[in-house]
C-alpha cells in the first residue's frame, strides 16, 4: 500500500500534446496508474484510500480508466467533425451494453497494468468489478446487437454515433417468489455513473401536440406546425473505444429535462392544462424501458419517447451540416433504423427539410431516401408496429401530413405500375383501415429506406416472400440480407480468458480482430493434447460459473455434469415449454421404474429468461420451470443425476460467466418464427454444441460447422407451412406418443403444483388445443436428437473435438463481419484512417 494515501498535487506545466488540461499521472505506468486513482479517489470521490469502502474504490478505478481514454475520446471528436467521412448514425431504442469497466481496459490494453496497480493498492480488481451494475437499457437481442455493432465500429475505425434514449430504469430485475416472476425497478444510476457526460449545452427542444397551418411565404404556400408543449433533450454521452486502437466512438443518450420557458409560454397563452400536463409529462419520457420485446401496446408515451430521441439526433446531426446546406446529407450519413421504433424519423427529416430549410417536397424526398436504411428484427405478425392515426394525429399532427403525403405518391407510383388494383392498393398503403386506421411503420421504413435488410439467411428470406412480398416485387434490390454477428472481444476474449490464451497460443495473435482466422484451429482438433487443455478450459469454466452461482444464488452443478443451457427472453415461440417437456420425460422416466437413473447421462439443465410482465402464459411457463426444478432436484430417486437450475434475472454479465461453461446450446425456436438469434453464435464460439432447428442463423451455423457436430431436428419452416395447411391438431400427437402423453399427463396431475392440478392447467390446455408454436408436433423429433446428445457426450474425445470445430468453424459470425457488410452493401461508407 502507497505509503502516503493523499495523492501529492498535479505536476504543472506539462501540457498535453493534444493541448487539453495537463494531465496527472497518465496511467500508462503502473505507477502513473496509482496515482491517478489516488487523485480520482481523493478529488473525485472525496476519500482518502483507508477510508474508502469498495464503490468509492469502483468508482476512483473507473475514473482512471476513464481519463485514460478522454484524450483519444476528445481527439476522436475532433477528427469526426474535420474529416469528410460518412458517419454512421445508428438509431436504436436500445442498447444492452453489459458492464462497462472490464471492457474498456481491455480496449485501453491497460488490464494488466491495472491489475498490477490495484495489487500495489491492496485492492482486489475483481472485488471492483463486481460493484459494477449493468447499463440494462435493451430488452434482448435486438439491443445486445447495438452494443455488439458499436463495438466493431469502433474497433475498425468507423465514424460511427450511436443515438439512443438513457433510460432511468433498464429492464426490469427479475426476482422470484413462490417460483413466479416478480419485477423490481432496475435503478441502475442510483450510485451515479462512473461512464457518462452530460453535455447540456447541446440540449434540443423536442416539441409535441399542437396543430399545423399554413401560411403565405413571398407567394409560396408552406405549412408549420404550432406544437403545444415541449421538453429538452440532454445528450450524455459514453465511450465506445476500439479495441487497442486508439480509437473511442459516442454513444449519445438523451435524458428528458422539463422545459420552463416553453411552458411559461404556453401558460401565458392561457392553455392551463397543456402546461401542467408538459411539466409531469416532460421528464417522464426517458424513464423507463418498455419490458415488452413482442407485443406493441400502442402506448403513447412509447411513440413519444420514439419521436423524442430521434428528433433530439436529427437536430443534433442538422447543426453540423457545412453551410446548414442539406443536399452533402446523403454524402455525410446514414442512419440505420434498429427495427421499426425509430421510424419516425422519416416524417421528421421530410419536417426539418421542407417546413424548416424550405426545400422543394421532391427535392427532400430525394435526399432522406438516400438517408435512411431500415433492419427488420422479427418475423412475428403481432411485432410489426402499427401506430393509430388518431394517437399520432394528436402527438404529431405535422409529421402526419407528411406521412399521409408520402403514401398518397407512393401510392400513385403503385398506380402507374399495376393500374387501379384496389386489393393492391390496400395491402400496400401505409395506412391500414382494420381494425383501426393505423400507420404501418414498417412499410413506412421500407418505402422510405434506401435498403431493407433482414437478420440472417433464412429471415430475409422469408421477409422478402412472406412478410413484404409485394415491396420486394416492388422494390427488388431494396432487399438484402445481413447476418448478425456478435462481438468477440466481449463474448470471447473478456468471458472467456481461458479459451483466448489456449487459441493464443495455437495461432498466435490478432484472430481477436480477424476471426475468421479461428479456422486455423481446425488441425488442432485432431491434436490429443490440444483437445485435453480444451477440455480443461471448458471444465475450469464450469468450477467459475459453480462459484458464481453458489455466491449469487446458492445453486450447484454437480460434478461431471453435462451443462445444457437455454437462455434467452421467455416467449413462447421460442419453446421454453419444448425444453421442459424434455426434463419431465427424463423423470418421469425415472420415477415410474422404466428407466434406471443410472442410465441416464447426468445433466444440469440451466434456464436464464425473462418475460414481458404482462404475458401471462409466459410468466406461467417460468412458474412451471421453477415448480419442476424443486420437485427434480429434491426427489432422491433422481441419484443426483438431473438438475434443474433458473438462476433469476439472466442478464449480460450473467451471460458471460454461463455460455463459456455451457456443453449444449439450445436453439429449439420453431422453424420460421426466430430471426436470426445471437446466443446461438455465442455458445457456438465458446465451444458449446447446438441442439437446434433449421431457423434463423441455427441454418448459417450448421452449414459451417457441419452436420455431424450439430443436432438438428425439428420441422423445417416449409414443413412447419404444409403441416398448418393440413391441420394441425396437437391432441393427435399427445394421443399417438406415451412418453409425450405421460409427461404432460404429470404436469396436469398436479405432481409439480403441490397436488393442485388447476395450477398449470392453462399450459396443458393450451399445448393440446392451440399449441400455436407446434411443441408437440417436434417432441419425437427433440427426444431423439437429445438421445442422438447423450450418445455423442460419452464419448469425450469425439464431442470436444466437435466443439473445437464449432469454434473453428464460426468466425463468420464476428459482428466485425456483419459491419464489413453494412459498410459495403448499406453504408457505403470507409473507416476513417
Ligand atoms: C419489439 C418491440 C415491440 C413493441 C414493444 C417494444 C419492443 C421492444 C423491442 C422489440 C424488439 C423485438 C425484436 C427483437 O429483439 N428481435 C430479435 O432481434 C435479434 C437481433 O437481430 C435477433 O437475433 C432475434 O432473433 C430477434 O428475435
């Protein structure tokens, strides 16, 4: 420990090379480390290095990573705002980052010094660590993809901004009594953040309601819109560093802030209510994440935060614009539309040009087309965003018009093609007339979007045939498919250090950043030495996730245990319910004497999901696993050889400590319901093997890994089509399979409800008469893949040689790849050198 604990006071005069305020021990020695955590924790924090407790310490540690970055950050800016180069707006109502600390010494290159620097402290790195709670400002894939996007921007020297909202509260924690779900506040900024800037000086009023007019303008006829209430939007801004590239990108946040002058105005004008209702409405904007990943519920503040954070970007790229002249637009960005939410602005930008810069309608149309590209992230009809024309009317009577007015020239353009074809017509319109007059966002996007791109192979696939068939007839070089991928500093280097050092050490560096070069592994798989370290790493894993789990929860795998894990959102379409009935067969089995527990492969089955706290069936399925799970790893006659374990609220840093423990991934969605999935590229990489249908990217994943070291099963989508047309009645597939009818036949008898069989009645119910997502039409094809798993798992040798191929064989699914694809085929835009 630093003998004397307040730090001495900064040296004076040396100035930065890039003139910004001298900075103090710049942390790029171990012993310029310590003092400038002293510093933080002494001018920062207020404490002095005895006095502190563990946040204080997180927070001074964080603060000298921080620093150490800000002068490439401030540089980076600069060199943003000077070049030419395109700039990569993404917009995305989410971004589910995970933590922040450990990821962004790994991008400084600095773990090792601060590692060392900490130990000179006598502090405990991974101590800190643990204090972190995670920015939870997504829902599930679609923003763990943001996060993943940002990543490799930045790591391959993209200008890139990602604009989003800062929500106060993340998604929710998930807590569980009695086995149910029960959600708590995620209030993740009460210690305050270590990693954000506000900058109110660049705050952009948003404005809301009103009514539009027209007016008279030296002879030309233009419309305005008078809104009736406002609020500010304040940028904070978080780093985005390249990895140990010298390179940190932005992400812009907005936080909503109430706006007195405008109110004042608005009060002065004597609308009492419209002022009252701005100031509680105001700051109410960016509080919450909406929990729902499925479901649109068409809520007004959901449009309004939508129209807020964009608005706030729009402006915000506006100001910079060389001369305010709009026409370079299209040369200086992009934005990238993260799914539907960010749609509006579409309407805003036709707004900002026609109403505000005054350009010609055609001559605005023209350019925002070339601004916009839209990514579609689901398949599910009831997930495409629909907004009522009287809700938007009221929030957005301009942007209205304007939408109304795109349509009735797309429309025309319809017209032209395929003459007075009112079915046609119909189907195209952005306005949907049933059950209400509504704004179809995603063929708003479509239509306005220079492309459109789905999530993998068989998504876009399906988008272009079934979900927009007659815009892409209409538009057929719109569509283009870009897989998603996952970033591996975070997902492989960061979760899984054992794993990086053995590839390190087989193919030496720089695979980190160019993954296809994991194919190098491929020899090594027939290597007996390789495969044992492999083996070894994977079983250190699992001892890391046991000591995770038994702090976090009290749970334990047991020794020797296959770890089977599915983690993902609750819904039913990805068939949490499927995996279940797995489990009750297997005890079942046991428990009735037809199968000795001896024979049967130990197994620890590890669930991690949350669902949207409003869906009902959804919350049940989650009771049900954790009701099974009781009953299964209490019951003696199990031998201790199955185990069922739903640690609560699976989050990014859960992920990462399970998914490189993880033997079998399972990616069991039914065949056209699931767009692409990026846990399954995850376990993949860290060497799990897939239990999966053909289904989003499982289709991608299983033609590079190869057949025979994936378990395929299940209905294809064309299957899945023709059995629907037949008619599909589960209650035949429950009647015609014993294991099936035995299974369920022990949830509806109350064995896992204390006896009580109307528990769980309305799952039963709902597998043998709606089972909309045909659990029971792929069970026999499920079990017999899993038996297809236990054989393939005794023998040891075969199965890591399996996983090391999976790892070999994904470096496609680098998110560094999908942004060399946007770049190319999207984007048109180049790394800033
Ligand atoms: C949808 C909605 C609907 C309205 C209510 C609020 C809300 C919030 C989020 C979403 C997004 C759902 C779409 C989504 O997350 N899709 C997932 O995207 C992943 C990345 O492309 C992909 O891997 C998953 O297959 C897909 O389900």
């Amino acid at each position: 420990m630093p003998e004397n604990d307040i730090t001495p006071a900064p040296a004076t005069g040396a100035t930065h090379p890039l003139a910004l305020a001298p900075v103090a021990g710049p942390a790029s020695s171990v012993d310029g480390f310590v003092r400038q955590f002293l510093r933080n924790l002494n001018y920062e924090r207020g404490v002095t290095l005895s006095a502190s407790n563990v946040a204080d310490r997180y927070f001074a540690f964080a603060m000298t990573v921080r620093d150490y970055l800000m002068a490439r950050w401030l540089e980076d800016l600069r060199r943003q705002l000077a070049s030419k180069a395109k700039v990569v707006c993404y917009l995305s109502a989410e971004y589910l980052l995970g933590r922040q600390l450990d990821n962004n010494l790994l991008a400084s290159g600095l773990t090792d010094i601060a590692t060392e620097a900490m130990a000179a402290c006598g502090i405990d790195i991974y101590e800190l660590r643990e204090q972190e709670v995670e920015p939870g400002l997504g829902n599930g894939g679609l923003g763990r993809l943001a996060a993943c996007f940002i990543d490799s921007l930045a790591t391959m020297g993209v200008a890139n901004v990602g604009y989003g909202i800062r929500y106060e509260y993340g998604i929710f924690r998930q807590t569980f009594e009695d086995g149910q779900q029960v959600e708590q506040p995620d209030s993740w900024l009460t210690m305050g953040s270590p990693w954000e800037f506000p900058h109110p000086e660049f705050a952009q009023d948003v404005r809301f309601g009103g009514h539009t007019e027209t007016y008279d303008d030296d002879g030309v006829t233009r419309s305005r819109w008078i809104p009736a209430w406002g609020v500010k939007a304040v940028p904070y801004n978080y780093m985005v560093p390249g990895y140990l590239n010298g390179r940190v990108n932005t992400l812009r946040l907005w936080r909503a802030k109430a706006t007195n002058a405008f109110d004042l105005r608005i009060f002065n004008s004597g609308d009492f209510e419209e002022a009252v209702r701005s100031q509680t409405y105001a700051e109410n904007i960016s509080q919450v994440l909406y929990p729902e990943d499925s479901t649109p519920q068409g809520k007004e503040l959901r449009l309004q935060q939508q129209y807020f954070f964009v608005a706030a970007s729009i402006a915000d790229v506006v100001r910079l614009l060389p001369n305010g002249d709009p026409s370079t637009l299209p040369d200086r960005v992009i934005f990238q539309l993260n799914d539907t939410h960010p749609v509006i602005a579409v309407p805003e930008l036709m707004r900002v040009l026609v109403d505000d810069m005054h350009l010609e309608w055609d001559a605005a149309w023209e350019i925002t087309q070339k601004c916009f590209a839209y990514t579609c992230h689901t398949l599910l009809p009831e997930a495409l965003e629909v907004w009522s024309v009287e809700l938007l009317g009221r929030l957005l009577p301009r942007h209205l018009e304007i939408i109304y007015r795109i349509n009735e020239e797309f429309l025309d353009r319809v017209r032209e093609r395929y003459g007075d074809d009112l079915m046609r017509l119909r189907d195209m319109s952005i306005i949907a007339e049933f059950p209400e007059r509504s704004v179809r966002m995603a063929y708003l996007a479509t239509i306005a979007g220079a492309k459109v791109n789905g999530v993998a192979e068989l998504h876009s696939q399906l988008l272009r045939d079934k979900v927009l068939p007659q815009f892409s007839e209409f538009f057929p070089d719109k569509f283009i498919n870009v897989t998603n991928g996952i970033t591996p500093r975070r997902f492989i280097k960061l979760a899984n250090p054992g794993l990086s050092d053995l590839i390190t050490e087989a193919i030496g560096t720089g695979w980190l950043t160019d993954l296809e070069r994991l194919r190098e592994l491929e020899s090594y798989a027939e290597n007996p030495d390789f495969r044992t370290a492999f083996a070894e790493v994977k079983a250190a894993n699992k001892r890391h996730l046991n000591d995770v789990l038994r702090a976090r929860d009290g749970f334990e795998i047991a020794d020797g245990h296959m770890v089977d894990v599915m983690v993902k959102r609750l819904h039913e379409y990805k068939r949490q319910m499927l995996k279940l009935l797995h489990i009750v067969t297997l005890y079942e089995g046991i428990t009735s004497g037809r199968v000795a527990a001896a024979d049967v492969t130990p197994r620890t089955f590890v669930f991690g999901a949350k669902a949207a706290p409003g869906y009902v069936m959804a919350k049940r399925i989650i009771h049900l696993i954790n009701a099974v799970g009781k009953v299964v790893n209490a019951d003696p006659r199990v031998e201790g050889r199955l185990g069922v374990l739903f640690p609560p609220n699976y989050n990014v840093t859960l992920a990462e400590r399970l998914i490189p423990a993880a033997d079998l991934s399972e990616q069991i969605s039914l065949a056209g319901k699931e767009a692409s999935g990026t846990g399954n590229m995850k376990f993949a990489l860290n060497g799990a093997l897939t239990i999966g249908t053909d289904d989003g990217a499982n289709v991608e994943i299983r033609e590079l890994v190869g057949d025979d070291h994936f378990f395929l099963f299940g209905q294809s989508e064309p299957e899945v089509e023709a059995l629907w047309a037949r008619g599909y009645r589960p209650a035949d597939f429950y009647q015609a399979d014993d294991s099936l009818r035995r299974a369920i036949d022990l949830i509806a008898s109350g064995a896992f409800s204390g006896g009580d069989a109307s528990v769980f009645e309305p799952i039963v119910s709902n597998l043998l008469y709606d089972d909309r997502f045909m659990v029971l039409a792929d069970y026999s094809s499920y079990l017999q893949a899993q038996e297809r798993v236990d054989a393939a798992y005794a023998d040891t040798e075969s199965w890591t040689r399996s996983a090391i191929l999976n790892v070999a064989r994904t470096g496609y699914f680098s998110s560094d790849r999908s942004m060399r694809d946007y770049l190319d085929r999207i984007w048109r835009a180049e790394p800033v050198r």
